[in-house]
C-alpha cells in the first residue's frame, strides 16, 4: 500500500482479469466524508496503488454511505456493490439502509464512481 492510505475497518478484496481490487470504507462514517475507495494490484499481497473514491454521500439521496461488499454474478463481468447509507431526513446516527447498485468499469479496468439510486438494480434470478 502506498504511504498515507487511511484504511478503516471495512475492507473487501475481489479479482478481475487478473487485477486484485483491494477497497474499503474511509472517513467517519458519521460524516460527510465517509465513502468507498479502492487500490489495485497485480498480487493480493500488493503492493496497491490508490486509485481513488467510487461512492460518497449524494446530498440528493442520502449520506453515509460505505460498509460495503461486492457481489460477481457468476459466468459474467457484472459486479453489484452492497452497502448501506443513512436516509436524508434521518438525523438518527444508527439508522441505515441497506443498498445495491451497479458496479462498472473503464476500458482500463478502473472502478467508475458509483451512481446511488432509490431503485437499486432489478431482481435478477441466479443460476
């Protein structure tokens, strides 16, 4: 890992096309700043480098978002992040949601920033 990464207790690590993507929750998951960020590697050992931020807060739908996991339906390259958030209008620090939306990538294998939904995704039966 690279010096200065902040790692909270939250952390989920998944492979795709040979890339070990190592992320976690970060911030105070109270505030503002609590999201998911990620790092990737070529070993599951690392070293990892930082690539960045792919859910935080959206002042439009709710905030706290992060304890997170992700799901890889099998046989695809379709991946869901699950994690939960705290509804706008809830002032209460310990009520959550659970949420899942789409999880998608680049053409170099980076985690594109997360779009938060009301919906979710729709029911998909697995085989």
């Amino acid at each position: 890992m690279t010096a200065g990464m902040q790692i909270q207790k939250r952390s989920f690590m998944f492979i795709r096309d040979g890339k070990y993507y190592f992320m976690w929750s970060e911030g105070g998951w109270t505030g503002p700043d609590y999201r998911v960020a990620y790092a990737i590697s070529d070993s599951p050992f690392g070293p990892f480098e930082r690539e960045g931020v792919i859910l935080e807060q959206d002042d439009n739908i709710g905030r706290g978002a992060g304890h997170h996991s992700v799901l890889k339906i099998p046989e695809t390259d379709d991946f869901y992040i699950v994690y939960h958030r705290r509804p706008l209008e809830e002032s209460d620090r310990n009520h959550r949601v659970t949420c899942i939306d789409k999880m998608e990538f680049d053409e170099n294998g980076k985690i594109l920033p997360v779009t938060m939904t009301f919906e979710g995704v729709p029911a998909r039966p697995l085989k």
